[in-house]
C-alpha cells in the first residue's frame, strides 16, 4: 500500500541513493538528479521530461552533433538550451543539471543521462527488463509459456518488461538477457562448445 512506497522514498532520501546503481559520468547526473527530484516528489514528472527531451535529440536535425560540437562556446549553447527550455517549461532541475554539463564540457553524455535516469526510476517501479533474441520471431504460445517461466525468478513486487528481438546468426535457440544476467542456449553457441570440445585432443 501506500505505507511502503512512503518508507521507499524516505530510505532512498536519507541515503541519497537509487533503488539501482548506475555507474559512469552519467550515472553520477542520474544519480543527483534523482535525489533532487525525489525530495521535490517530482521524480516522475523529471522522467516524462527527460524523455521528452531525448525525443528532440533524436528528431530535430543536427541537435546530437550540436550538443558534442567543441566549436560553440558554453555560453551560446546555454543560451540555446535555456531559451527552448523556459519556452517548454522544462523543471529547472534539469536545466540547470544541462547547465552544469555544458560547463563541464559534459554536453555529449545527456542521452546517457536519460538512460540511466529511466534504469533507475525502471528500477524504483520494480520493473526488470528482459530481453529474448531469438533466431526466428516467437509465436504469442511460446511467448507466453516464456514469460511463466521468466516470471519465477522475479521477486513478488517485481514485473517483468520483455522485449524480443531476432537474429538469425543464432541458427536456432534463444539468448535471453534478463536483469543482469544472461542465458545463451541458442544453437549457433551449441555449435561452437561441440567444435571447442571436438578440437580437444582426447
């Protein structure tokens, strides 16, 4: 219930922390970032921007290449930045984190900053990515005996969020990549171990 999600918000507070470590420069922005957030409560609405955010870095021509252009000086980019912020009514928490990534010569690393805020608020809500590639697209029965089988290794508030994806160097099989962990029982890896251990002098 409610209880818990207070007691949740009050342990990452006090300790400043995220439910999930997220390493790098960008997770040390992520990191603050959703510290900051989390004592204003507006740790959701910061990621619904974030993404907004990166969604204009991904569409509006030549932005990417702008933001990791040495050529244009901090202040021009600030100026540009903070001008279409105000217009968009971007929370000042992440201006001014851009701010301090321009200043720091860290413009290039946003979009790793978004990726990194999302794995944790990902985190925060109990969702486990899990991603199944498989050489041939899976049909919706064997999606769904896998995500029974998947479903066991979650704890009880955790859900699972499956993402497939194909390749057809696998041959046959699965590789399935779930959290942190990683499953290769595609046949192209059994080809490989059979030829590693054919080669072996007996």
């Amino acid at each position: 219930g409610p209880l818990i999600n207070s007691e949740a918000v009050v342990s990452t507070q006090s300790t400043g922390r995220g439910p999930v470590q997220v390493f790098g420069i960008e997770g040390r922005y992520a990191h603050a970032l959703y510290s900051a957030a989390t004592k204003q409560g507006a740790a959701d609405q910061i990621e619904g921007q974030l993404n907004s955010l990166q969604g204009a870095i991904d569409s509006v021509t030549g932005l990417k290449e702008y933001l990791s252009l040495p050529v244009c000086s901090k202040e021009e980019k600030k100026a540009t930045l903070g001008g279409a912020f105000e217009e968009a009514g971007v929370d000042p928490l992440i201006s001014n984190m851009v701010e301090t990534m321009i200043d720091n010569k860290r413009s290039n690393h946003i979009s790793g900053v978004v990726g990194a805020y999302n794995t944790i608020m990902a985190a925060e809500r109990g969702e486990v990515p899990c991603t199944v590639t498989s050489a041939n697209p899976l049909s919706e029965d064997h999606l769904e005996s896998l995500k029974g089988a998947l479903g066991k290794f979650l704890k009880p508030n955790e859900k699972l969020l499956l993402d497939t994806a194909t390749d057809g160097s696998l041959i046959g099989g699965m590789v399935v990549e779930i959290g942190d962990k990683r499953v290769d029982m595609s046949t192209a890896t059994k080809i490989k171990k059979l030829k590693a251990a054919l080669s072996l002098p007996l």
